[in-house]
C-alpha cells in the first residue's frame, strides 16, 4: 500500500519559510551577540594595560611627565630641567 504523494497547502509552504527564515535570524542574533560579548571581554581584558612609559617628575617644577621606556633621563617640557625616570 503506497500512499499518494501528498501536496502540501500553500500556506504551509510560506509557514516553513518564515520558520526558515526566523530560525536563521535566531542564529544570526545569537553569534552576533556572542561576538559581541567576545570582543568586549577581549577589551577589557587588553584595554587597561598599564602603559609601559616611564614616568618622571621634574626636580625644579615638579611636573610629571612620561616618556618612552629605553630613556634613562628625560627633559621636563615645563622648564628644560633633565631628570631621571621614578622607580617603582
Ligand atoms: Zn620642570
């Protein structure tokens, strides 16, 4: 006993499209968001890098300032005054 090849109505037709389409609006979403996540937990786990300037502070005027980390001294932008870097 075959059964005759059944047409399917139109209207379940359009119904299997639109659950076509909302379950790829669903994924689409859903890895959207993920990607979202992912991207501000990489942002804040690399974002508050401390900056690997030196710091120095200038013995004429006090002025802090930051320089790049191979100098030893630096000259204070305030005054001109040459000072070495502060060790932590
Ligand atoms: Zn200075």
């Amino acid at each position: 006993m075959s059964q005759p090849p059944k047409v399917t109505p139109e209207s379940d037709r359009i119904m299997s499209v639109w659950n076509l389409v909302l379950a790829y609006v669903v994924v689409l979403l859903a890895g959207l968001s993920g990607l979202i996540i992912y991207t501000e937990l990489r942002r804040r786990r690399f974002e508050p890098t401390p900056s690997e300037d030196r710091i120095f502070r200038c013995h004429r005027c006090g002025y802090v300032y930051t320089d790049d980390p191979d100098v030893d001294r630096s000259r204070c932008s305030q005054c001109g005054q040459m000072n070495k870097a502060i060790e932590f």
